[in-house]
C-alpha cells in the first residue's frame, strides 16, 4: 500500500453531518445506476459528487464512484456504457435452451470470459492517467486481495487515514474493482493481485458507514445516505428452474447464481441500513423484470434500453421531499 504524498483532510468533529452516496455492483446493469446517476445530476445543475461527503462503490458501482470522484459527468459515462458495453461484455443475448447454456457456460471454464483489455480503454478514454490521490471528493472502493484472501478496500486519503492508496493509478483501481471472477482476469495493483470486492460488498453501504464511524469519527445519527442499486430487486429466475437438485449448469445458467447473489446481498444491506439509520437512508432501485433478457454481461441495444427506462421510471417516481436533502446546496461538511 503506497503512502499518502497527500496530507490528511482536518478530521471532523462528532457534530459534523455527512452525506454519502454507495453505489452498488452489478456489471452492465451499472448502465440503469449511472442513467439514475445522471438525472440526478441533471436535477442537481451541477457535478453530483459535491453533493456528498464520502463516495462508496462496488464493481460497476467503483467505477461510477471514481467518475464522481473526478466529477466526470454522469452523461458521459452513460454514453461510454452505451457506445463500449458490448465490446467490453457480449453482444449476445441471454442464451435459452441447454445447448446454447452450455457454450455460454463453457466460455468461462478454463479462463475468464472477457480478456478486459476494451474495458481498460474506455476507462483511459475518460479517466486518462491519472491517480487516486488527485480525487476531488472522498472515494472508498472494496476489493479482494486474491493470494491472501483478504478484504481490501482502496481510498483516497481522508480523515485519520494514515496511509492512503494515493499514488495508485485510478485505471488500475477500477480494473481491480471490476475484476469478477470467470469473467475478468484479476488485476495486479501494485505488488497485489485484486478481484472484484463484490465477492464480500456488493452493496458498499455499511463499508462507507464504517469509514464515517472509524476513521471520520462521525456516530451514525449524523450521517446520511443515499444508495443507488442495480434493478435486481424482487431477482426471481426464470420458471422451470426451481430444481432442488439443481448442480452447476442449473445454478450458473443465465446467471442465476451470481444474479442471486446480487438481489439477496442488496436486499440484506439495505435492510440494516434502515434500521441503523432510519429516514436519513433512501435507496433507489428498480424490481428485476420479467423475462427482459438481462444479465450482468448482456450488453445488447435491447438490454441498454430497458435498463435506462427502468431508469426514467425510477427518476419519475421520485419523492422529492426525501430527494432534496440529498441535492441541495448545503452541502454536508465534506472529510
């Protein structure tokens, strides 16, 4: 872990409020969270990231997180999803029928699906060469240390934060948060190799309240969050799949084990963070549709379009008395 160049923020006092934006994972689902993203910007009229004191993200949701971080505007990265989405995950649809699982399947056995070399472009595209430590606003963004097993989590300096992962290059950070297994290599960060942190954070919810709490020294009755999911609420898999016996092809089919993981880690996470914080946390989300074809890798013109209109349904909905706390120009005194 590179020491801070970069001397800590002042830390502040436990009168302080904090508002904190977590993003969750979920692949090219990510595209309805950064369409959600970008109407709330929209609505904000200026870079969202100065709404919020600390940003927390998984996977997708790191690499929204980092965007935020450098005040990349969300539009932007919804047009990069849009254009690369189906070069950095497939241009096929989700498969149906067993022979068409299988070679889907078989895409991943002896190697990750996607070499990730078309994801590692676009993000220069935006991000350019630039690094951790130059983030404009607080950053968290869980990982897995592959060799040692362990949880890690990258952050720009803040608080009492002795060592930093500063110098680390933002390209890097988001290759290794975006890293899931079977389907992108693990990334070397340094003299480590990462995976993607949503093995053990697919929503970073409570990984951000920890660092508000531990390391800002600000209790939970002072802080505030605004969370954003994937559309995989309500996850259901698809009928004729509810086999007790069900093996390896029966789990992985379709996604159904990840996509599984996904709904049930959100839907836990969200569930303690309203009874830690009660109407001081607002989570946005979307019920999982119906046989639309999604996947956490389908990246078709027809899963981007019911994934933003999921999107605009969600932004439509809204309440703005709770919305506006989040929005409004007092902004909640920053780490």
């Amino acid at each position: 872990m590179a020491r801070s160049t970069t001397a800590p923020s002042p830390t502040p006092s436990s009168t302080d409020r904090l508002r904190v934006l977590a993003l969750s994972g979920g692949g090219f689902l990510g595209l309805y969270t950064a369409t959600v993203l970008a109407g709330l910007e929209a609505r904000a009229g200026r870079p969202l990231g100065r709404c919020f004191g600390m940003l927390a993200g998984t996977s997708i949701g790191g690499l929204l997180g980092m965007a935020l971080a450098f005040e990349v505007p969300m539009r932007v990265v919804v047009e990069l999803m849009l254009n690369h989405g189906s070069r950095v995950f497939s241009h096929r649809p989700l498969p149906h029928g067993a022979v068409s699982r299988l070679l889907d399947l078989s895409r991943s056995v002896t190697g990750p699906k996607y070499g990730g070399r078309e994801l590692r472009e676009a993000l220069r595209s935006v991000l350019g060469e630039r690094r951790l430590g130059e983030a404009l606003h607080p950053l968290v963004i869980p990982a897995v240390d592959v060799l040692a097993c362990r949880s890690k989590v990258f952050k720009t300096p803040h608080g009492q934060v002795q060592e930093s992962d500063a110098e680390l290059p933002i390209v890097d950070v988001v290759m290794a948060a975006c890293a899931a297994p079977a389907y992108f290599p693990s990334v070397r960060v340094g003299e480590r190799l990462y995976a993607d942190g949503g093995l053990f954070a697919v929503a970073p919810d409570q990984i951000a309240l920890h660092e508000a709490q531990h390391f800002l020294e600000i209790p939970p009755e002072r802080v505030s969050m605004l969370s954003v999911g994937t559309a995989t609420a309500r996850y259901r898999p698809r009928e004729g799949v509810e086999d007790p016996q069900a093996g390896a092809v029966g789990w992985l089919s379709e996604g159904r084990l990840i996509l599984t993981m996904l709904s049930v880690q959100q839907q836990h996470v969200q569930a303690m963070m309203e009874d830690r914080l009660g109407s001081r946390y607002l989570r946005l989300d979307a019920e999982w549709p119906a046989d639309a074809g999604l996947g956490i890798d389908v990246a078709t013109p027809q899963a981007a379009e019911v994934l933003q209109g999921l999107a605009r349904e969600t932004l439509a909905g809204l309440d703005d008395a709770r919305l506006v706390p989040f929005l409004d120009e007092r902004r909640a005194r920053a780490p």
